[in-house]
C-alpha cells in the first residue's frame, strides 16, 4: 500500500498551490512534461563522471541526455560550454570558487542585505568562512552604486567577483561590471538565477561573452526543476586533467570543481528536466512569458506606487518587486503572515540600510513568474494590488483576511495550475 502520509501531504500542497496567489518571485509552476521527466526511472541510474567518461557502466543513455541538457543550455545563453550537474545554486557557486580561487584569498559580492545572495560572500556561509569577503553595498536609492564598487575593488584587488542578485529590481551592467573586475584582474561570475528567464526573453541584458563564468538556478524564471546552470567559454573541457587557472581552461576547471571536486553522481532526472525546461525555454512562447512577467511586475508596481507604497529603486525593471513598509507601520514579518492569510504567498525581506532585524525586517519580496505562468495579465494585477493594499491595511483583521482568501479561491479558479 501507497504511503498514505507523504502522498496526501502532496496533495495539500498542490491544494495549497492552485488555491492562492505564489508570489515569491524565485519560484514558479513546471509544466507537466518537466515533472515527468524529474519523476522518471532516470533517478535510479549512477553515472559519476560526464559523458563519455563515466565511472559506471549502463550509462548509453543518460550520456544523451546530459549531451542534450548541455547542447541545449550552450545554444540558449550562446557559450561554448556548459556544466549541467550542480544539485543546486548554492553548489554550482561552490564549485564557482573552488574552481576560481584559493581558500583564503579575497572575494568581492553584495551584501546580503542589500539583496545579495548567501554564498555572495555572507560571513555565516561556506563563502565568507573560507574565503576573505568583502561585501559592497547598493546606495541610499537602492540602485548598485558602480562607482564605490569600483573604488572597493580597486583598494581590496579581490581575485573574484560575484555579481547578480536574490532581491535587485533594476538591470545589471554587466560591461560597467566588467571593467570593475578589470581594475583589479577580477574573475567575474554572473549568477543570473533570478533573471535567466527574462536574459533568454531578451527582457534582460545577457552577460554572455563579458561575464568569464554566468551561473543560473534553473527553477525561478526559467522555469525548470531544481538545479543549476554553469556556463562559459573556452576550450573543450580535458576533465580528468589538472589545469592552470586561465580563460582557456574554464571550462575544465568548472568540470574538475563538481566532479572530482565538490559532488559524485550526478541526477540524472534531473538533468532531463532540466533538458526539458530548456526545450520549452527555446519555444517563441517563452519570448511572450518572459515579456509578460515584465509587463505584469510593472503593472503591480504602478498599482502600488499609486497606493502610496514605497518601493526600492521607485519600481522594477524585472520580475520582483521590494516593498519598504515602513510608511505603512507594518513590518516585514507581519505582511507577510497578513499576506499569508489572505493566500498571497511573499517573503519578508530587509531593505537596503535595514534599521530593523533580519528575521523582521522593513520590506517584503514579491514578484510575478509564477502567477504570469498561470496566465494572469496586467488587469489581473489590478485585482491583486487591490488585495495587497486590502490585506496590509487590515492585517490584524482575521475576518477581512479570511473574506480576501475566500475570493482569491475563486478568483484562480480561472488560472489553473500547468496541467
Ligand atoms: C542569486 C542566487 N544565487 C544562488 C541561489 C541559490 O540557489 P539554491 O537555493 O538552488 O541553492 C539563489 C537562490 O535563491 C539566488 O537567488
């Protein structure tokens, strides 16, 4: 008999899912063929190595299927290598400065506070315990202040800089990054995960052919399972070979930093998945997604900014948007529980120069893929600024809550779930 436990727990959160409006902006809905991929036999195969080079024998097919991810992934972020094994963001950007850099030697990110991500160099993380950290910071606008980045690198001269962001409205750019790295001979990562769907809409400048290594997460904008995405230029990866540190040899530093370096075997329903996502990815629908996340984080932007809120930066020019409530008197952690009750599913966050702690904090995080994945559009937003502004000017009142939560029910009885 079945497990009765797990598989009506995945029933409530489906429940949970298509009743209520998702709007962390690093998550989203995976098509049906991306979750038979994920929940496929492919799970059961070892196969330590790449293809053709393999530890375990039986690997014929799961070598076309990492060839495909791979093929895939070079031709949709135009580079001339990709690595598809990582587990997860936070690996694939381990395996980024093991590959990159010595422990001890100086790395340069944003700070977490700021909107950067923990292995960007936060002091509690894998990345400022082993390698010295030093963090820049946006300014008082909530834009990233090139200029004192420019001065940081030049006093601190790290070896690597990490670029990109968790929670940044505005565009990067990647050249005025570039020259930052340049003045101190920099490597520069570009860890694109929460943009990679809008850089493959052409909604968000690409790095490619500035950045030496780009990194994404495969399951936020891109819409694909859990994993991630590195990707660079150079020659053809010799992986069981030790290599210098040059531009040439990325791509067999990369390879050697996840396997022997950092994981064994690799998930191979994973990486099919993932091969999935980047098949519908190449689809001229996904062009019209990605524009719409865009449209429609403007539209609730606008919608908001209208209502008197005060958004970092004054707006977005991406998928999410940072709400500062402070003119509001609420704080982070009350929007979102308000939020919460209402259906509306956000995540506190601080905000730039933060007076307030990081476990209740100024600001919230909110954003739109999934809820554009559902098919919602700009006269959608209206409503769901609506019940925002609602549900925050009356977050201790239960019943109004509640009534809200009731018509988002049946509000998104119109935008199911990917079916
Ligand atoms: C910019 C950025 N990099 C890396 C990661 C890490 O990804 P994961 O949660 O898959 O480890 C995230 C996840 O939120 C992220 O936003």
């Amino acid at each position: 008999m079945a497990d009765q436990v797990i598989f009506k727990l995945i029933e409530e959160e489906i429940k949970r899912q298509s009743e209520g409006l998702e709007m962390i902006p690093s998550e989203n809905h995976t098509s049906s063929e991306v979750l038979k991929a994920l929940g496929s036999r492919l799970t059961d195969k070892y196969s330590e190595g790449y293809p053709g080079k393999r530890y375990y024998g039986g690997c014929e097919i799961v070598d076309q299927v990492e060839d495909i991810a791979r093929d895939r992934a070079k031709k949709l972020f135009d580079v001339n290598h990709a690595n598809v094994q990582a587990y997860s963001g936070s690996p694939a950007n381990q395996a980024i400065y093991f590959a990159l850099v010595n422990p001890g030697d100086k790395v340069m990110g944003l700070g977490y506070y700021f909107g950067g991500h923990l292995t960007h160099g936060l002091k509690v993380n894998f990345s400022g315990k082993l390698y010295n950290a030093v963090q820049y910071t946006t300014g008082q606008d909530g834009y990233l202040d090139y200029q004192a980045m420019a001065k940081l690198a030049e006093k601190e001269k790290p070896k690597l800089i990490f670029t990109g962001a968790t929670a940044y409205p505005r565009i990067f750019d990647w050249q005025k990054l570039r020259e930052i790295a340049d003045l101190c001979g920099a490597w520069l990562v570009a860890d694109i995960s929460h943009i990679s769907g809008l850089v493959v809409s052409g909604d968000h400048p690409s790095p490619s052919g500035i950045a030496d290594v780009i990194m994404t997460t495969t399951h936020k904008t891109l819409r694909g399972p859990r994993g991630a995405l590195i990707l660079c230029n150079g020659k053809p990866s010799t992986p069981l070979k030790a290599v210098e540190r040059t531009k040439d040899n990325l791509p067999t530093l990369i390879d050697r930093a996840i396997i022997p370096g950092l994981q064994g075997g690799p998930h191979n329903h994973q990486t099919a998945a993932i091969a999935v996502a980047l098949y519908e990815a190449s689809k001229p629908s996904f062009k019209e997604y990605g524009h719409q996340i865009v449209k429609n984080a403007k539209r609730l932007a606008n919608n908001l900014l209208d209502k008197g809120y005060d958004l970092v930066t004054g707006g977005t020019d991406n998928h999410l948007l940072l709400i500062n409530l402070e003119n509001k008197k609420i704080t982070g952690k009350e929007a979102e529980i308000a939020l919460g009750k209402s259906g509306i599913t956000v995540n506190k966050n601080a905000i730039p120069y933060d007076k307030r702690p990081p476990f209740d904090p100024s600001g919230i995080r909110l954003g739109t893929p999934a809820l554009t994945t559902r098919g919602m559009k700009e006269s959608q937003m209206d409503i769901i600024a609506d019940w925002i502004d609602q549900s925050l000017a009356n977050y201790r009142d239960d019943k109004k809550l509640a009534k809200i939560r009731s018509e988002i029910r049946e509000f998104v009885k119109d935008f199911p779930l990917p079916s």
